[in-house]
C-alpha cells in the first residue's frame, strides 16, 4: 500500500475466549486418572472455537478447531465416548475425547446458528436441531450411527431458537423452542414427527433447566409439567426460582442457580419442604456453565474460561484455575482513544483491549459492563470514551487516565429500562450521545436513548418509531436533528411483519420525538442512511440503490458520479463533516466532497482488502487480526 503520511501497523492483542451460550457437559471419565471429565466450547467468528475438556480439578486439555468451526452451542456425550457438536445446521462434527479425533459431517440442511439444546436418542442415535431462517424456522434429525441426515423442517413450527431439551420417559423428547414466547415440542426420533405440546406468550417466565425427578419437569412459575400426559400437576414448588439442574435423590436436594448480573449463586431447594438456600457465588458465570460430578460437587467453566471446583455441603470453593483460551477475537469496535492508544472491542465478551501505537504493546483490559454480549457502540468525546454495550443497552464510561479496574473504571452511567438490547445505531453533537437500542428477541421497534456528558442527564424514549428499528443516524448541525434510517425486522430477524414497511426518519433531539417520516420505496429491507452531505440532504441505501434523500423537500435524488455508476467506488465512509466522505474508488483510498460531487485527494493507493473505519481525522484498515492507522490522514481537511 502507498501512503506518505505517517502510519502505524499493530496487531489486535489476544484477550478471554468467551464461553458463552454452550453448555458445560459430563464427559465421560478420564481413562487414566478414572476422574469425571466435562466440556465446553468457545464462540470465536475470528480465530475459531477453543474447546476445553477437563477434569474434575481443572486439569484441561485445550484444543483449536480453527476456521470455520466458529462454535459448538449445541453438544451431546454419547455411550460410545464420542461427542457430537452442532455450531451451524449445515454441519454436524463429532470428537473423541480420548484420541482427538475429530470429523465433520455436511448435512444439506441450512446453515444458520445452532443454540443449545441439541436432545440425543440413544435407541436410534438420532439427534435433533432447531435454527431460526428468517422469515420462518428450520429443523432437521441427524444420525450419528449413519452419518447421514434422516430429515429437513421448513416452516413447521412457529418459535425459533432451540434452547432446552429432556427425555418424556416413553422413547420421545420434549424440545423447548423460544421466540416468540416458549413452545414445548414432542419430538418422536423414530418417527421423526414433531408436535407442539404447550405454547407460552413472551409475557410468560419460562424457565427450568433439563432436569426431571418421578418422570415431571418442574418450569418456573407454573410448577410440575407431565410431558406424558401433557398437563401440569401439583406439587412442592422453591420458595425461589432458579434454573435447576441436578437431583440429589438420596437426600431429596435439587441443586440449581440464580443468575445475578453477570454472576451465578448455586442453591439447593429441599423439595420436601419447598426451602431454597443459598450456597456459593460464581463470578462472571451463568447456570448452563455449571454441571455437577456423581456425588454433587459442582464443577463450572466461566465466561472468561476459569475453572471452578465447588463443595456445595462446605459451601466452599476446593479450587480454581485460568485455562488457556486467550485468543483473537472478532473485533467490533475500533477507536483511538488518545495520541499513542487505540482500543477495540471484542465480539461476545463484553471486553476491551487497548494498544499503545508507539511499542506496538496490546493488553486485554476486561470487562465493560456486567451483561452477557459486547460492546457495540463507542465514542470519544473530551477524552472520555463511552461504550454502549448488548444485551441490556448499557452505556459505560471509561476514564483513560486512570487505572482500568472495572466496575470502577470503566462504570456503568446508563442503564436504560426493558426491553432496550443491542445498540444499533448511534450520534452526537457537542455535549450529548445518542443511541437507540432494538428491542428483545421476537420484538419489533426500538428505544433511543440521550446521554448529556456534561451534567449527566439521561433520558430515553421507548418504541420512539413503532413498529421500526432504527439502525442508522446522524446529527446534523445546519438543522438540529437527528436523522434516521430503520427496518421492520426484530433483532436477527426475530420478528417479521406481514406488511414489510421501512422508513428515513427525522427525530428532534431535545424531546427525542419523530418530526417527520418518509417511506422507502417498496422492496427495501433497510432504509439506511449512510451519511450527511449538507444542506437536508442525506447519502441512503434503499431497495439496493444509494441514492441522495433531500429531507428538506422530501424527495429522493440519484447520485451522479460516473465513477460510481461503473461500480468503481465500492465503500462510502462519513467523515465527521457532512459532505465529506472516504471513499474506496478502485483500490485507491480517496476523499471526495458528495456535495459537489468532486474528488478532494487520493489518500492512499492499492489499499488492500479491508474493513474501512473513519475515526475523527484517523482512518482505521482492519483485517482479521492486523490494523493500520493512517495517522492524522484527514488533518486540515474536515
């Protein structure tokens, strides 16, 4: 690449692996030792899942699956000592833990994102899947004595993430589907039939675990469910719910979690008297990181992949230990934070780490915020810098002048109410931040959110457009408004409308109200606002078109540069001052006035392949685990 300025080249340092949406699973035991093994498995869309296989005192081989095995939600231990995972429908693998061997299986089936819950039938070995394919939902039955698929679901079902699963006592399994609300599914492996059973409305908490005792499955609230008979019975219910996962039946105990912010408290429920008592807190742990040995000593993996050993009857912690499972991770946010530090944020950890530009030195800094997910929404104003973080909205600060010591610094200021999520879109103008958050899976609309960072004043307004989420928005100066670009969608395509409608919004930031909508042509998924140019006009995506949208007189204008018209300029990045934009034309790096529709320079030339990020006048090229800074690239031209 050809640039004459100044330029840093650094690597994205390695931080936690997250273990995160995957069950920790006995495993057999360890044919040396005779000690009870269990496992788990990682979530990298960078560098691929890390799986960990331990024994009951943290003893852990870890190992690399690599590109393109990102993660394995979904994982069985079968009787003949082998593992199957399921990170994606379209490929099952199995892995022996004793000889590592390890094979992948192509099913045909889509390939959308496995969650766990994966039932395996032991009689016909046979195991189950779920995936949400928007607008509808997929399943399939794969067998593992065969290697071949038996059989493919579309649109059979209403819910969309597979999330639990149990044996019902007579060779069939109740398979617990989420979104919307929670639906109790029959799955007959012989058959391969599949029969909704209970259907519950996302007002409902549905909760358990996979844990039956006398053939019934306690669900949270509701009490003792019979998946024979298909009816809920009476019985002893915790003075506490928790998620409940193993049954002492010797001493009539159930062992369970609560899950408290980003902790996890184990408790045992006497189910003769209904008494919940609490018996040790895990940091950074949630309850489906937790399994127990034969004699109920609890053994967990955390988020952040340490090992737990825990004497539930002493209420103890007998040991821990920091497994192995730094690696680089999928980053999402890039940002200089001041002259010689850059900071980033990685995907699903809910962490940041920061890089000293001169030395090249990188360190993971830790945790943000005290939900599960990441950061995905960072600013730098007056030298602070602020992170919006899914799955709850948070928004944290972060002094970096003093030591990182989280909760203290960075600390959360803003957490906005329910059912605010994953920020999506973001601006701001001298003194306030703003954001809006989508709502919960199988939701539709959004909530947007105003930080003033000089008085520490928030305010927030739900479902601000109904029905749309507003996943672009810009400030803009000349007028004192906010503009906005949405689509109907829930999160991830959790929700579709029958009427598929977006929109290009204008919002008032002092009362944080819509002023005026004007609807995309029919066929655009997403009304996106790329940018501002000036003078009420606004760069927009719509119906796979990149046109102009004058929102002053409300009418949609084609941008005329024959440069683009051949399809030569393939990126289009705002800079921080309407009109101006980072342009990739070809493989030169250019900065062009849209406004005028010229060219102003050529930055830089034969840039390769890469994500482009404009940072105040620093242009940020990611790729993979490598960033270059065009240091002060844009100075004297914004």
């Amino acid at each position: 690449m050809k640039y004459s300025g100044k330029m840093y080249q650094v690597n994205v340092p390695k931080s936690r692996d997250p273990f995160v949406n995957t069950h920790v699973i006995p495993a057999g035991v360890d044919p040396k030792t005779g000690l009870e093994r269990f496992w788990t498995s990682s979530y990298n869309a960078n560098a691929g899942s890390t799986g960990v296989l331990t024994d009951e005192w943290g003893n852990a081989q870890i190992i690399k699956f690599g590109k393109p095995y990102y993660g394995f939600y979904s994982s069985v231990y079968t009787e003949d000592n082998i593992l199957w995972l399921c990170g994606v429908m379209d490929k099952v693998c199995s892995f022996n833990p004793d000889t590592g061997e390890f094979h992948r299986y192509d099913t045909g089936a889509n390939g959308s994102l496995v969650f766990a819950g994966m039932p395996y039938d032991p009689a016909t070995k046979r195991v189950f899947t779920a995936v949400s394919t928007p607008p509808v939902s997929e399943g399939m039955v794969f067998d593992t004595a065969t290697k071949e698929t038996v059989r493919i679901y579309k649109g059979q079902w209403s819910h969309k993430y597979l999330s639990n699963s149990f044996p019902n006592g007579d060779g069939t399994y109740t398979v617990v589907l989420h979104t919307p609300g929670v639906g109790f599914y029959r799955w007959d492996p012989k058959t391969c039939d599949v029969t909704l059973m209970q259907s519950f409305s996302p007002d409902d908490e549905i909760s358990g675990g996979s844990l039956m005792i006398d053939n019934k499955f306690y669900v949270s609230e509701r009490g003792w469910y019979d998946p024979i008979q298909n009816i809920f019975a009476e019985g002893v219910k915790p003075e506490e719910e928790a998620t409940w996962l193993a049954y002492d039946e010797a001493n009539k105990i159930v062992y369970g979690g609560i899950s408290q912010s980003s902790d996890c408290t184990l408790v045992k429920w006497d189910i003769s008297t209904g008494k919940v008592t609490k018996l040790y807190t895990i940091k950074n742990c949630y309850p489906d990181m937790v399994a127990f040995t034969k004699n109920f000593t609890a053994i967990a993996i955390n988020l952040y992949g340490y090992f737990y050993r825990i004497n539930l009857s002493e209420r103890c912690m007998e040991a821990c230990s920091r497994l192995e499972t730094d690696e680089y991770g999928h980053t999402d946010c890039i940002m200089r934070v001041d002259e010689k530090t850059l900071m980033g944020t990685p995907f699903i950890t809910q962490r940041f780490w920061t890089v000293d530009l001169e030395t090249g030195k990188g360190f993971d800094c830790g945790r943000v915020a005290a939900a599960g997910g990441q950061v995905n929404l960072t600013w730098n104003m007056d030298g602070m810098v602020y992170m919006a973080c899914y799955t709850s909205g948070e928004l944290a600060k972060y002094d970096p002048k003093l030591p990182v010591f989280y909760p203290e610094n960075p600390y959360v200021v803003v957490h906005p109410p329910k059912p605010a999520m994953r920020p999506v879109a973001k601006a701001n103008d001298s003194e306030n931040l703003y954001y809006t958050c989508d709502n919960e899976y199988g939701m539709p609309g959004c909530m947007i959110i105003k930080y003033n960072t000089k008085n520490n004043r928030s305010e927030f307004v739900k479902d601000v457009l109904p029905g749309q989420q507003i996943r672009s928005m810009f400030y803009d100066p000349e007028q004192n408004v906010l503009v906005g670009g949405s689509t109907a969608e829930g999160d991830c395509g959790s929700y579709m409308p029958e009427v598929f409608e977006t929109f290009f919004s204008i919002i008032d930031p002092v009362t944080l109200s819509v002023v005026k909508t004007t609807k995309a042509p029919d066929g655009t998924y997403y009304a996106r606002v790329i940018g501002l140019l000036g003078n009420q006009k606004a760069l927009v995506r719509h119906e796979g078109q990149t046109n102009v949208w004058n929102y002053g007189n409300d009418t949609f204008e084609i941008l005329e540069l024959p440069e683009f018209s051949s399809d030569k300029m393939t990126r289009f990045v705002p800079t921080n001052k309407p009109g101006l934009y980072v342009i990739l034309n070809n493989t030169d790096l250019e900065l062009w006035n849209l406004s005028e529709k010229k060219k102003v320079i050529t930055l830089a030339q034969d840039v390769p392949p890469c994500r482009i990020i404009v940072d105040q006048d620093h242009i940020h090229l990611h790729n993979g685990n490598q960033i270059t800074i065009l240091d002060h690239a844009l100075k004297g031209l914004l």
